[in-house]
C-alpha cells in the first residue's frame, strides 16, 4: 500500500522515485527507498512544529515551506544529495497561514499562497543568489482557502498564458492567470516561454515500476497545431496556419506576467496585479500586468473589428433637485418576474412593504423629499406579483397580485391626494398566482398574463374578458415579450424552451427552440426591428450571459452569445429600437451594461457602462419623448435606490451640441398613442404607430451644418528654435531686447536739462 500513501512525493525523475516523505508533522527531511525500506538521509529541516510543505525542484533539489523558530515563514531549497544544511532560504514575516507552495518545473515558476491571505506571489527559483526572484505580486478580494495549479496542456497558449492557479474561496473558485505580453500575441505561438512538457500518457505500468524499470514519461509539445487530433477542439473550419516564433525573435519583445480573474470569478473576487521588482534573469525580467485571456481577446476585437459608435455612451445622475427623496418601506421581495417598480412620464409606481399590498404613487413633477406622515397608497389587497402603466393612457395601472387577479387602477389627475381603495376593474381566470403581466405595444386594452398554471391569458380590457389561453408551457414562464409589430409573442420558460406564439391564430407555438442552459431566470426582447430575439440569462458556470436567436429559425439555435460578468440576480433588458442599442442591469447591482446589437458578425457591440454609487433596487424607462435632444440624450431612466428615485440620462458627448444630431435621432414611433382597438387587432387587423421627427424647430441638422474654412495650422516657436544653433539664439534673443527697448543711441529727454550752478550753492 506505500505507492498509494497520501504523503507520498515523486521524484520528478524516474531512478529517484523510491522516495518518500514523512509526516508532516516531523519537522525532518527523510528520504527513504521503497525497495529496501530504510532511511537513505535524514535531516533536520525546520525549527517549528506547525504545518508543512515539501516539493521536487529541478536537478535534484528539494523545495520546503515551513515555520522557523520565531514563527516566521520561510522558504528553503535542499540539495537532496547532501541534506546537512539547506542551500537557499528566505523568510516572509510573521503568519499563522501555511505556505501552499505550486511550482511549475518547465519554467522554473513558484507560487506562494498562505491559508487564510489574500495575496499570491509568483517568483522565480534559483539555485543562485538571488534565491527567489518576484515576478508578480496578485492581491485577492478574498481570502485563500486553498490553491492547485491548472495542468499546462489547459493553458491559452496563443495569448501567451505561461501559468494559470485556481484559488479556492469560501464561495468560488477563481483562476489567476499569469501571462507574458508579446507582440502578435493571439496570433503567434512563441515557442520559447513554452518547452515540451511532461505529457499525459503513463510511461510503464505499476508491475514493471515494481520490477525495477526506470522510464521517462514522454514529452509533448504545447504547440496547437502539434497536439492530438482528439485534444482540439470541434471546428468546421480549418485552423489558420500559425507563426512559430523562435527565442532570437522574441527575446525583443517586453516580457510581462498578469493575473487577472476569467468570467467564473465575481466583480468582488478579481485578483488585481501590481508590478514586482523586476529581474534579469529569465521570465521575471520587466514583467508588465496585462489583460487576462478573455479581455485580451476583447480588447483585441475591439482593435481590429468595428466598433460602435455608441461606445463613448454617458450615463449621468441628474442633479439633486430632481431626485424623490425619504422613500420608505421599499418591498425588496417582489418575484424575479417583476422589474421592481414601473413608471412613465408623470408617474412612478412602486410596491410597499407594507400589509395589504399597498403602492406608492410618485408623481414625478413634484421632486423633493417626502413628508414623514404616510402617504396616500393603492390598497391593492394581497401582494403585488407584477405591475405595469397602460403605455396609451398614463393614469391606469395594471397590477398582477399573489390571490391569481390582476386590477387596474385608475389614478386620479394630479396624483394620488387619498388612499384608493376600488379599482376600476378585476380579470379572473388564472387559477394560481400569477408570474407577469404586459400590455400589447399597439392595440389599446389588450394584456397578457401568465401564471403558475403554466397558461398563458390575453385579456380584452374593453369588456374584462379573456379572449385567448396560450398552451404548451411545461414549467414556470420566465418572461414574456411581443414582437415591435405586435403580431407575435415570445417567452421563455424554465424548462428550457423559447416558444413563440401567434395568439390570433392558435393557442400552440408556432416555433419552439431551445433557450439557456440556466433555470435560474431569464429575459428575452426583441431586436434588430424584430428579427432576432435577445435573451438574457445564465449559462452552465452560473455566469449571466447574453444569446441572440433568430426569431425565423428558433430551431437553429444561438446566432451569438457573450458573457457578462457572475451575479445572481437576472440581467433586465431595455432596447432602444431607435438606436440599437440594449441597456441591461438587476435588481442589487451597481451597474448598467451596454451593448449595442447589430444584425450581423460581431452582433455584440461593447459601449461605456454606467455604474451607481450604491446598489439599485430596478431601473425602468421612460418613453423617448422625455429625452432632451438638446442635450444630446438618448435614454432616460429613474433608478429607485433604498430610499430614493433619481432620473439617470445617457447622452452621447458631442461638440456641436447647437446643432441637431441627426444621425442618433431617426424619426421615432409615437409608442404613446395608439396604433389600433382591441378589437380591431382581434379581428386580424394591422396597424403601427406613425413616427414623428424630434428636432426642434429652432434647430439645424448637423448633417447640414456649414462647413468651417480650414484653419492655417502654425508650428510652435519650438520648432522653429531647434533649428538654430545656440549661438543663433543668444543672438535673436539680445536683437529682440534691444528692439523692445529702443535705440540706446538717443539721448535721453532728462539729459537735456540744465541744473543750477555749483557757485549757487556757496551761499
């Protein structure tokens, strides 16, 4: 049972691997052969009885973190030939946390984390002064549990990744990568930070290790385009042919390390690098943070590919004077369905934690802070599951509640002045509580629920009844959402599936495809004047994400997908259909991602994210009339913090502010009004809103502007003065004094005054 003891230490070469090591907790260095069973040396090695650790070096040596005798940690390197006094050895301060030590034997890479810190340091070893050589010095967000070294056939050889270490937290596990910025670096493989290493196949089997057999095992390669068939990775197309740089060629090039976190850490749990003391030997000389692989590759994108022209997108807080302040009683515990809270143009309506499902009123022209007496409320009954304002009529509110009704409301011009107690109407049919609710973005009176019993209801207003029952859900609905011309509805469910159903048609899909890989929650809208479905939601490493669909071909799965970033709450969207543009944000974050959609190769246009200074509760949007074009905004938003409703603009930075930006401002659809009845829709007719232009009359195009004359550009009298000699410059310099000052020559006006005589002053 010896070769399977957990303490035991191979030999990184095969004539040595009879060796085992002791306890732990012996602070000795023994070195025993498995065949004969006796001690070959022994040494003592550390002078404390704490924890650990020990490691094979390169060429014989031996590598050992531990305690000294003043509870110091420290690092000391053993010639395992001669164990009577360690080489090297170098001490890190006082700690309780052992020294986890990872070392990576083609590159001569050591990694230093303690249990319980939040730092990781990367150095290189030596078996001359200096010992350890830093190359890097990563400060975690939280502290280790643990670490282990990611195989180097895992590595991202084309971005240069020379090392990569996972770091166990409480609640994650986040990668550290350790890269080497090169020129053409994703595209070229340099083959001197990456020598053969030990490959995957064993070299002999147990009996003949038994019997005495000594072989090596068999060295790969880490060059893509020599690895196994097997090892790559699908592809229809052929890879392109890569560079072998050679080490003459690269040892030019600024040789840098960086840690950084992938998309499995949390924004909380990156590893930021910071520059080392740098060294002239080997890897570690002038090492240079740099992007992780992922933003490598963005970044990368970015450079080469298109970009948006949106990227440079502002997201401002509006001054105090316009915020709500003294909100209280927020309820934080609305369904995942639910945006939070809703609001159009002159009101907000926001649920309350308070008993018999009450909803606050905000009228939006009366800014300022609350009186501290309570205010009028929407006594709604039971819980509020969902709510949303009629986008035809700003004073009636459709609120979805836990008992399986929906009531509208009808709020009184100029806000609420008394707690209202009586809808205007009630919709039953749903047999249990109800996930969301919408209203149709065309014809007037028409909404759509749907509920824990797994059906989906469209309701006429007009008259209070159900004239649809939508079928075929086999698991809760996560959202729901119609198509811009108002013919079709989509939504997404937990068991996996996009369906997309024509209600005046049929009751069935009339496609079906599938959706995310999560059950966690997802979104989905329109995009691309309807030809594609964005949705947004998780992926299988609980990492949000956002997947296009084509919305004529749901069975051909995902045109485009993007990572976002790991957080738990579900990524809302809003499409500005105007500009393509997509704003996305949950209920607790701090920031808002933006992207802007294109209906062709990237489709996902990174832009400028807009971040809160505290935690948000809901975002929601106002129609594009309340954009001030003046001002260059495209969006408006009220964000609802804990105690507060702020607007938030996102305008572009223009020069020619005076003038009308015309390309960001098509003509846009009166989505105010009404493009049909209910009725009218439901007996098949079609209809859209007519577009009006928004620029002011005062205002020119910019697209018309009078061009200016070009403007002489003069080179600076540097220029000028670099040309001439010193000399020349004195020179200049004493003709322009003398030239300022005048001729010396003439006499000056006082010097032809005559005084009195001297014989005057005798007296």
């Amino acid at each position: 049972a010896l070769p399977q003891h957990p303490l035991l230490l191979a030999s990184p070469i095969a004539q040595q691997q009879s060796r085992i090591r002791p306890c732990q907790h012996f602070p000795n260095v023994k070195i025993k052969r498995l065949f004969a069973l006796s001690v070959s040396q022994s040494a003592a090695c550390l002078q404390n009885n704490k924890d650990s650790r020990i490691l094979w070096a390169k060429d014989d040596f031996l590598l050992t973190t531990g305690f000294d005798r003043v509870r110091n940690r420290e690092v000391r390197l053993w010639d395992s030939r001669n164990l009577t006094s360690s080489v090297r050895s170098q001490t890190f301060g006082t700690s309780s946390g052992t020294l986890i030590p990872l070392l990576d034997a083609d590159t001569g890479l050591l990694v230093l984390a303690g249990m319980g810190d939040t730092v990781a340091d990367c150095f290189e070893v030596s078996t001359s002064e200096p010992f350890l050589s830093q190359v890097s010095h990563c400060l975690t967000e939280m502290s280790s549990r643990g670490v282990a070294m990611v195989p180097k056939l895992a590595l991202d050889v084309m971005s240069c990744e020379v090392m990569r270490v996972l770091q166990l937290t409480d609640n994650y596990i986040v990668p550290i990568s350790y890269q080497v910025p090169r020129k053409n670096s994703g595209h070229d493989f340099h083959a001197d930070l990456y020598p053969d290493t030990a490959g995957v196949s064993p070299a002999m089997a147990a009996a003949e290790w038994w019997q005495g057999g000594n072989k090596q095992v068999q060295k790969v390669s880490l060059h893509p385009d020599k690895q196994p068939k097997a090892a790559k990775a699908p592809s229809d197309k052929p890879s392109p042919a890569r560079k072998d740089l050679s080490s003459g060629e690269s040892k030019d090039a600024a040789r840098g390390c960086s840690t950084s976190s992938s998309p499995l850490s949390t924004p909380t749990s990156s590893a930021a690098a910071s520059r080392s003391p740098s060294s002239t030997s080997g890897l570690s000389s002038g090492f240079l943070p740099s992007p992780s692989p992922g933003q490598a590759a963005k970044a990368f994108q970015t450079f080469l590919g298109p970009t948006s022209k949106f990227r440079h997108i502002q997201g401002v807080v509006l001054h105090r004077d316009t915020h709500i302040t003294n909100v209280r009683d927020l309820n934080l515990t609305t369904p995942g369905e639910c945006d939070g809270f809703c609001a159009n143009s002159q009101y907000a309506a926001v649920p309350l934690a308070i008993a018999g499902g009450q909803i606050a009123i905000f009228t939006r022209s009366q800014p300022g802070k609350l009186p501290d007496v309570a205010l009028p409320t929407i006594q709604n009954s039971v819980n509020v599951a969902d709510l949303c304002w009629d986008p035809f009529d700003t004073h009636r509110l459709a609120v979805a509640g836990e008992d399986a009704k929906i009531r509208v409301w009808q709020v009184p011009k100029g806000g609420l002045k008394e707690t209202l107690t009586d809808s205007e109407l009630i919709l039953q049919g749903h047999t249990e509580k109800i996930y969301s609710i919408k209203f149709h973005p065309l014809a007037s009176d028409l909404l759509v629920s749907s509920s824990y019993d797994l059906t989906v209801r469209l309701w006429n207003l007009e008259d209070g009844e159900q004239v649809q029952l939508l079928t075929g859900h086999r698991d809760q609905v996560f959202c729901m959402a119609w198509s811009p011309d108002g013919k079709q509805l989509v939504t997404v469910c937990k068991d996996g599936k996009i369906r997309v159903y024509d209600p005046r048609k049929s009751d069935a899909p009339v496609q079906e495809g599938p959706g995310p890989d999560g059950h966690r929650g997802a979104r989905v809208v329109w995009v691309c004047e309807g030809k594609y479905l964005l949705v947004s939601g998780f992926n299988s490493s609980s990492e949000r994400a956002l997947y296009l669909y084509s919305a004529a071909s749901l069975s051909s799965g995902v045109v485009a997908s993007v990572c976002v970033d790991v957080s738990p709450s579900t990524l809302i969207p809003f499409y500005d259909q105007d500009t393509g543009v997509v704003f996305l944000t949950g209920k607790g974050d701090t920031r808002v991602h933006i992207y802007e959609i294109v209906p062709e190769d990237p489709y996902f246009e990174e832009c400028s994210s807009f971040k809160s200074p505290e935690p948000h509760k809901g975002l929601a949007f106002l129609p594009k009339s309340e954009c001030n074009v003046r001002e260059v905004e495209i969006a408006v938003a009220l964000m609802l913090t804990k105690t507060t409703v702020e607007p938030v603009v996102f305008k572009m930075p223009r020069v020619k502010r005076e003038f009308f930006q015309d390309d960001l401002y098509p003509d846009t659809p009166a989505c105010w009004e009404p493009a049909l009845s209910a009725s009218a829709w439901l007996n098949n007719a079609d209809g859209q809103h007519r577009k009006i232009s928004m620029r002011p009359a005062d205002m020119t195009p910019v697209s018309e502007a009078p061009k200016e004359a070009p403007v002489r550009k003069y080179m600076p009298s540097t220029f000028y003065l670099e040309e001439k000699t010193d000399e020349q410059k004195k020179e200049e310099l004493l003709e322009a004094m003398v030239a300022k000052l005048g001729n010396m020559d003439d006499p000056l006006p006082q010097e032809s005054f005559e005084g009195v005589d001297d014989d005057e002053w005798d007296d």
